[in-house]
C-alpha cells in the first residue's frame, strides 16, 4: 500500500495547474492508493481542489476538513484498503493550528478544521471495528502528531506529512509506529508487514530509502517530467514575453499621459463655436498644412511650434503627430484642457504665451500690439 501524507498541489502562483495535474497524473502512475488534506491542497479554494482531484482517480481521506459553504467534510473521512488480505483502514487529519492556518491561506480557503484529536476519537472506534491496522496520514508537524499520538490511541501507523526532515532510524510513540519520510518525495518510509501462516501480524521491518541517483529513473516517469518541464518552460516564455508588452504598453500610456492635451476637436468646440470659427481663419489653423508644403511635418525641429503640446518629440524622424493635436491650436494659447475651471482662471493671455514660438528667430517682427488682435476672438 502507497500513501501520501498530503499536500500534493503546489502553491506555486504560476504554471500552477500544470504543474498540479501533472503531481497528480503522476501519483496515480506510481500506484498511490490515498493521500489526504494538506495546508497547500486548498490554498487556492475548495474549487480548485475539488477540480484537480476530480480529474485523476487519487483517493483523498480527511476527517476533519470540512466545505466552510455547506459544513459537509470536503472528502470522504476514511477508506478501508484491502492488501493481501489485511484490512488497512486509512484516515486523514489537517494540523488546525491557528498560526497554519493564517499563515498559510487556509483562512480564505472556504474551509473549516476541526480538532483532530475531537474528531480521531470519535472516528476511531468505528474505523477500528471494520479493519486489522489503522493507518493516520497525519498533516502536521512531528511535534503535533506525537502530541496527537500520546493522547489518541487506537491508530497503528502514523505517517508524518508536514515535516520537513526525514526520520532515518524507526521508532514510535505510545505503541504508533512513525513514518517520518521528509518533505519533497526524497524518500520513501519502505515498511514492511509481517504476518505469521494464519495471518497473524507479527512485526515490521522499517526502512527509509533515499530517492537519490542510486535508485534507477523510471523511463516513462522520465519522459513525462522532461515533457512537463518543456512545457512548462514554453508557458514562463509566454508570459515573461507578455509581461514585457504590458510593461512597454504601460511606459507609453505613461508618456502619453504627459501630453494630455484633449485637442480642439475632441473638446473645445462643442462648448466655443464662435471661438473655434475665428480661430480657423488665423494662420494657426494652417501652421501644420504649412509644414506639410514644405514637406516637413515629420521634422521634429519645425513640430514643437506648428503643432499643439508637442514638446518631448524624439529626434530620430520617427515621429507622427496625431491628427488631432496638429496646428496651433486653443490649448497652445490657453493651455491643457484638463485644467479648465469655470472660475475665470483657465486660459488667460500672457505675452509669455506667444513668445515659447514667436521668438526672434521665427517671428522677428512679433509685436504684441499688433499680433494679439488678429487672434483674440
Ligand atoms: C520656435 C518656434 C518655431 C519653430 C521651431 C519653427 N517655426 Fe515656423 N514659424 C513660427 C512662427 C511663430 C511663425 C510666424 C512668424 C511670423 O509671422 O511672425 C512661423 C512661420 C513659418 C513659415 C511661414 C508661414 C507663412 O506661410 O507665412 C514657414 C514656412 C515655417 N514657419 C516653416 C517652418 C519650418 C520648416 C520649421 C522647421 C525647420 C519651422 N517653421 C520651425 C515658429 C516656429
Ligand atoms: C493664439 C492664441 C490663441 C489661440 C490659439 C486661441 N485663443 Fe482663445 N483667446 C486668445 C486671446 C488673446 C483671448 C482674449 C482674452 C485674453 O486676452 O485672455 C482669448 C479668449 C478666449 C475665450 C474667452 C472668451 C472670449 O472670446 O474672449 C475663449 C472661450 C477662448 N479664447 C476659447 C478659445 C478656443 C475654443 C480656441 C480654439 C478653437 C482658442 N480660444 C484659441 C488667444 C487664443
Ligand atoms: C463643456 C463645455 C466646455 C468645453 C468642452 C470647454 N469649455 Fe471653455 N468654457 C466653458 C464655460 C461654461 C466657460 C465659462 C465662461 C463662459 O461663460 O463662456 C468657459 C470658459 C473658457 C475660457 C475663458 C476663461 C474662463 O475661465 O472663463 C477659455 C479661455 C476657455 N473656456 C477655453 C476652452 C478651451 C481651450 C477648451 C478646449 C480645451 C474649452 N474651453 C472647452 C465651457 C467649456
Ligand atoms: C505653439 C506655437 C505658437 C504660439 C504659442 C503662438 N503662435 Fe502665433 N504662430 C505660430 C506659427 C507656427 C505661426 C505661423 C503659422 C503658419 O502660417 O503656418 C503663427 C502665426 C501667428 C500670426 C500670423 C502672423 C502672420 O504674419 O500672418 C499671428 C498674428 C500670431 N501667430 C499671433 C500670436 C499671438 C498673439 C500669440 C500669443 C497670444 C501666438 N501667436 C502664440 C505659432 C505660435
């Protein structure tokens, strides 16, 4: 009989269900018979575990994990295995620690934990009665599962599932005997049953075997990892090359966010017709169509003045006015239309306006008195 004792889906935050059924699939091909409830198991919802073990024929046993939403245990509490013969009962407990439990997301998971010792001695009896050993996958701690082993009797074989060290040499407490396997599938707990002709249960022989380079990889095990980390690596590829897009997105929505001058079409006309119809006889409705006669409207050094809020535009000729900022227009004299209060303060004339284009270079003979009347409406 192989057992697990839980948390067998990863909480890794990426690749995440690709990872967990292959765990899974894999489990199944290695001839496990249960595992139970572990921390991580629903560290993504009832939902989401429920979705993954429906998919592969893996049973999973808790006795004390019960649907928040419906009260009922998320899992059958035992099931009874039958070996040679012999009659394993195996059950489930979840560590219901409080500090597991916020730590580790159960919180949020949609599930309650009971005790595990309330619940293991009202299991027991029964579970005992409809079998020959009774084996606890117990979700925990070794600290906890001793503590749980001194004050519940009744289980036979204990298999420690949250410890992160393997236990090397065997050993028991209050007549359970340990399996203490470690963390990550590096070893296994290889113990052995013994049983007299008339099947009378005589002793184990207790072995912990390192997983290591000595045991020969299963071929088709092989090949299936290989295929899942391929794939694996393909989908880190996919979103490594999609978060560079919305990073790139996100710096030229920023960039663009600078300039944001809403454009005369787009804003001021529905509210100023009578300004906008003067505004299209001056010589600034036409200083883009200028530039484009002379062939010059991708020049940034002409577009700074003959268009609307260009002032950061790359020199490297690339450069496309939108449509709908080109000529000098409202927002040039009156500045950006998101500014605009009701109070009188937006958009007031100054001499400095003019003068960020009119500067002795390109309007030598700019005179104030003679210039502002050809614009002001
Ligand atoms: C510093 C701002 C500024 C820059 C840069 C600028 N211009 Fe002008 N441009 C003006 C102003 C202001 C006038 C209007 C001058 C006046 O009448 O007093 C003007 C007028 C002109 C006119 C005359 C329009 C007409 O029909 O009377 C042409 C042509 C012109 N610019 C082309 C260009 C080209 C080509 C470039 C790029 C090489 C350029 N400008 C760069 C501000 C600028
Ligand atoms: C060349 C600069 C310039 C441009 C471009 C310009 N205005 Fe004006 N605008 C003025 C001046 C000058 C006044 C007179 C008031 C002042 O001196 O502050 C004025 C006044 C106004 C007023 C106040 C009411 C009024 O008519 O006096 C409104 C509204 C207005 N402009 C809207 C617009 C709109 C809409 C556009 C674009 C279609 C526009 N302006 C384009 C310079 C400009
Ligand atoms: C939703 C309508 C609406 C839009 C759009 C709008 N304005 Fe106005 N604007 C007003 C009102 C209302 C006033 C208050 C003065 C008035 O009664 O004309 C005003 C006043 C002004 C004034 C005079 C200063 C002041 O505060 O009274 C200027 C200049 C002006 N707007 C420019 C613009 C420009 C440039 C745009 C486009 C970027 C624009 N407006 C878009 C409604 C609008
Ligand atoms: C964003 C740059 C810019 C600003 C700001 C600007 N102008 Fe101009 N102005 C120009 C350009 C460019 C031309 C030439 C347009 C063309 O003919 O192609 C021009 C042309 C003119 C002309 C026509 C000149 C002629 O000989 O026909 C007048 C008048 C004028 N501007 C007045 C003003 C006044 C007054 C202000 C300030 C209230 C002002 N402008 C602000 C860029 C600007």
């Amino acid at each position: 009989m192989l057992v697990d004792g839980g948390g067998s889906l990863t909480r890794k935050d990426f690749e995440r269900e690709l990872t967990d059924r292959m765990n899974l699939k894999s489990m199944v091909e290695l001839g496990y018979d249960v595992t139970t409830v572990g921390v991580g198991d629903v560290f993504m919802g009832v939902d989401y575990f429920r979705e993954r073990f429906a998919e592969v024929e893996l049973k999973v046993v808790s006795a004390n994990v019960y649907d928040e939403s419906t009260g009922e245990l998320l899992v059958e509490p035992y099931v009874i295995i039958e070996k040679a013969g012999v009659k394993f009962g195996v059950t489930g407990v979840l560590d219901n620690n409080a500090s597991i439990r916020t730590q580790r997301g159960l919180e949020s998971a949609g599930v309650t934990v009971a005790q595990p010792k309330e619940v293991l001695e009202a299991l027991l009896p029964e579970l005992e009665a409809k079998c020959d050993h009774v084996v606890l996958l117990a979700h925990m701690s070794l600290k906890l599962a001793r503590v749980l082993a001194e004050s519940v009797p009744g289980v036979d074989y204990l298999v420690v599932g949250l410890q992160a060290q393997k236990s090397s040499s065997p050993f028991e407490v209050e007549g359970t005997v340990f399996l203490q396997p470690g963390n990550r599938g590096q070893f296994i707990s290889d113990y052995r049953l013994m049983f007299d002709s008339d099947g009378v249960f005589q002793q184990y022989e207790p072995n912990t075997v390192e997983l290591g380079n000595k045991v020969p990889a299963d071929a088709s095990m092989a090949l299936k990892l290989k295929e899942h980390k391929l794939l694996a690596e393909g989908l880190r590829k996919e979103r490594a090359a999609s978060m560079a897009k919305e990073r790139e997105a996100a710096r030229r929505a920023a960039q663009t966010d600078e300039v944001t001058c809403l454009g005369v079409e787009a804003s001021c006309v529905r509210c100023h017709t009578e300004q906008y119809d003067h505004w299209k006889t001056t010589a600034h409705a036409q200083a883009f169509d200028t530039l484009q006669r002379g062939f010059q409207s991708t020049n940034p050094e002409c577009l700074r003045c003959h268009t609307t809020c260009q002032t950061e535009l790359a020199q490297n000729g690339s450069v496309d006015v939108p449509d709908d900022l080109r000529n000098v227009q409202c927002e040039s004299c009156h500045g950006i239309g998101t500014e605009h209060a009701r109070d009188g303060s937006y958009g007031v004339i100054r001499v400095e306006t003019c003068l960020g284009c009119h500067d002795e270079d390109k309007s030598p003979d700019f005179d104030l008195a003679t210039y502002l009347p050809k614009v002001t409406h």
